[in-house]
C-alpha cells in the first residue's frame, strides 16, 4: 500500500530538505519504472534534481535605521520582516516611492519613469495594477528585480493586506524571526538588500509624504492611482541571514502516446510528495492526506495508463517543495522544464483527495470538507471551457461524483486556485484542473493520519482524474483554450 509507505513514520513527515525525503523520490521513480516510464530527469533518469536555498534571519545582526529630518530611529525585526530573497547585505540611501514598481515596456506601464533611483532605496507597494498581466512580467520588470536594474540599492516593501493585521501579533513577530524560509536558487543573481515592513512602521514612512497605508491598499490595484514620490525620509539597511544551499528532487517519467504524431503532446499528471518539517519535538507531520492520498493516487493512474497506452503521451510528475511554495513546480516551468511547455495539454493536479466529513461532525475547521461522494473542481472553466465541459461529462458517464466548484469562485478568500502547483502550469496557460477535499481540522497538524483516510473516495477521485485524462488524451484535437 502506497499510502502506508510514504506517511510512514520513517518517512519522517517527507520535508523537502531532510534527508530522508530522497527515499521517497526513489520509491516513486522505481514504480514509474516498473510500470514502463522512461525517466525525463537528469540524465535520462526519474529524478529532476534542483537547487533550493534556506534562509535563516539573524535578528541579532539585522536592524534597520531610519532618519526623519534631524531624528533617527532604530528598528528591528519584528518591526520588519525579511523578504523572500532574503540576502544578506547592507544599503544607504534616500527612500523614494515608486508605487507598485512595475517597470514594463510591453505592458506599456512605467512606475520608474522620470524618477532618478540610482543609489537610493525604494519603497514597492506591490499589487498588480488594472491593466497588467502580473504572469507576463519577467523577472527585471518587477520588485527587486526592476530595482536593480534601475539602480537602486536596497528595497522596502509594504506587506499585503491580508498579512498586516498578523504582523501586529507579538508572538507572529516572534516566529518571523525564527523562521526559515526557503526558495529556488539562482545563480549570479546580485538579490538587493530587502525587506517587508510591518503595518506601523510603514505607516510612519508613508506620512513623510502624506500617505497611508490603508489608502495605498484602497487604491493598489487601480490603474495609475499610485504615484510615485519622493520621500523625506533616508534609511540605512543591515541585513544578516544564514543561508544553506541543499540538492533536492521532482520525480518525473514519461509515457510515450501510441500516436506517431499525438505523442508528442502531453497529457500532465500530478502531485506533491513532499510535506512538513519535524518539529523540534520530534513530531511528525505523516500528511496523509496532504499530499500523501494524491501521491498514492498518481501511482495508481500511472500504473493504469501504462496498461493501454493512449494516444498522447502522459507526464506523470511528483512535486518537491510544495509547502515551501510550489518550488518543484516553478522549476519545472518558470526553470527547466522537462517537457517544453507548449507541448503540455493539461495539467490535472490532486492535493488532498483522501478525506470526508465524518456523519454528524460539526467541528468549525470541518465546515468545508466535503462528503463521501463529493470533490471540490478548480480551476476547470479558467483557461478552457472544453476542459470543463470534458470533465462533467466524463464524470457524469463513469464516477457520478457530485462535483463542487465553491473554492473555483474568484472572491474564494481561500485562492485555492493559486496555492497548489498546477497555478505554475497556469500561469503559462497550460489549462488545468485541481482536485480537491476541502480544508479540515488535521490540515498541517501531526494528526492528518492514514486511519482518517476514505479510500473509497480517493479511489473514486483518483478514476474520474484518470478517465477525463485518458479522455483528453485520446482527443482528436488538442484542447481548445479560451
Ligand atoms: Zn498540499
């Protein structure tokens, strides 16, 4: 039994960064193997390695010193938080404002024209605009990026809406502190000194020039409502973190279409492998269900195509580096794609297929899991309506699953749609589909179990992801978008 292996506690929960997560990589790509995939890793192998980087704030070191007029003030974390590139480094400069510091000539918008950043720090807003296509800009033309390239030395960034009541809460601050982030590696990236600031401290700059953040969060995602301005305000930045750079994996295999001219179109499955860190207590996170139930279910689907090829070729791959934010699949998109992107079809994409609402239970964390007979759909009428259309349809000939699309709805304050790594695919306009269970009580908790799995449900959700991907596999056409 899949499931039993990969949330077994020798498993140790499957982080991304231990070093036992390489044992389940190696369980994976030796069934994919068995099964008659060819490997489209490295070297003609399963697995696709990549580089991430962890990053560790060292508060001690870290502090930022702020000088209005003849006052200055000193900050520390807490006040701030690090950004996600989170390099080390110091700067020193004047503050300039540049809105939501989007810098793109194809997209005809320019938050840095007529502004002199060279040797100043700047302010980033962040927010996208009405107007522009946030997938489309490319590295340089945004955040830290369009910074460096115009010459800045050092960037503050205001924290999203949605975080900055969190960034209030002392004991919030306190594990901000502490806690390891961890990205992608690039090479020869030059990453600015940069950091987010807290809701009060960003207060404080923003009335240097007579602004607020509760305005600035009304009016950010306006078209040119925010302008750019130079600040009264000058900072100097000292950043220390710990980095360490640790090799870790996707899982990926191939199964050639049967069609001399179809097979070179794919049909995408997948899933997450990896899960959560032990705690410092030993505590282990077996996420059965996240994403244990659609690694289990990938097998099986893998498995079953193999025993009738279809037309199309089939990409079955495992994700690393989920839960520290869709790392396997941004590099597998955004990076090195073993598949090029326009040959992909689809993308149907399980995370949490295994569990159902108990009779009778009313827990509130409980409120949207769904039942025995239902899964929740995202994403499935976003880039083709043939997709969804495909996917009813098939469900209603063979699963008869009652399909629920409340997390589908754009307003869903959970945006599921961006939080699991078929968003990568997306985002590159690969159509997509998510399968889903419903958030729950055991959601990242020590307690989401293998006992707590319906294998009933998750064996009918891995069949209807099965059927609508051998549907679309055999398609005469390719799948129209729009
Ligand atoms: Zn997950």
């Amino acid at each position: 039994m899949h499931l039993r292996f990969l949330a077994s506690d020798e498993l140790g929960g499957r982080y991304t960064l231990a070093p036992n997560f390489a044992i389940a990589a190696r369980y994976l790509a030796a069934h994919l193997e068995a099964y008659g995939y060819r490997g489209v890793g490295d070297k003609g192998g399963f697995l696709q390695s990549f580089d991430v980087v962890s990053i560790r704030p060292e508060s001690a070191k870290s502090s930022l010193e702020l000088t209005f007029g003849d006052k200055t003030g000193t900050y520390g974390l807490g006040d701030f938080f690090l950004s996600r590139s989170g390099t080390s480094g110091s700067a020193e400069g004047q503050i300039i404002f540049v809105g939501a510091g989007i810098s793109s000539s194809a997209q005809k918008h320019d938050d840095y024209a007529g502004l002199d950043v060279k040797r100043k720090i700047v302010l980033i807003a962040g927010g996208t605009p009405a107007g522009i296509d946030s997938s489309r800009l490319a590295e340089n033309e945004q955040g830290e990026g369009a910074a460096r390239a115009h010459g800045a030395v050092g960037v503050l960034q205001l924290a999203q809406e949605r975080y900055a009541e969190f960034m209030r809460d002392k004991s919030f601050q306190e594990r901000a502190a502490q806690r390891e982030t961890v990205r992608l590696a690039k090479d020869g990236e030059g990453a600015l000194p940069a950091l987010t600031l807290g809701p009060d401290l960003a207060d404080k700059i923003l009335s240097t020039g007579g602004m607020k953040l509760k305005s600035i969060y009304e009016a950010i995602n306006e078209k040119d409502s925010l302008k750019p301005k130079v600040l009264n305000v000058s900072a100097r930045m000292t950043i220390s973190v710990q980095t360490n750079r640790v090799t870790t994996q996707n899982v990926a295999g191939v199964l050639e279409g049967s069609d001399p001219q179809l097979k070179n179109e794919y049909v995408v499955f997948s899933a997450h492998y990896d899960h959560l860190k032990t705690s410092p207590k030993g505590e282990i996170y077996p996420g059965a269900d996240d994403d244990g139930s659609g690694t289990s279910a990938l097998l099986a689907i893998a498995h079953a195509m193999s025993l009738n090829r279809p037309k199309r070729s089939v990409l079955v791959i495992f994700h690393a580096g989920e839960e520290l934010g869709l790392l396997g699949s941004q590099y597998n998109t955004d990076f090195a794609p073993a598949i090029p992107l326009n040959q992909l079809v689809v993308d149907l994409n399980m995370d949490m297929i295994g569990r159902s609402k108990p009779p009778g239970d009313q827990m509130k964390a409980d409120e949207h899991l769904s039942d025995g007979k239902t899964v929740y759909l995202v994403g499935s009428n976003r880039i083709s309506n043939e997709l969804h259309e495909i996917s009813e349809e098939t469900n209603s000939q063979f699963q008869r699953m009652k399909l629920d699309y409340y997390y589908n709805d754009p307003n869903n304050p959970e945006r599921i749609y961006y939080r699991s790594d078929h968003w990568n695919y997306a985002k590159h306009g690969v159509p997509i589909i998510f399968y889903f269970d419903g958030v729950h009580v055991d959601y990242h908790r020590p307690s989401d179990t293998v006992d707590k799995i319906d294998f009933n449900k998750m064996t009918q959700i891995a069949r209807l992801v099965f059927e609508t991907g051998w549907r679309i596999a055999n398609l005469d056409h390719r799948l129209k978008t729009q």
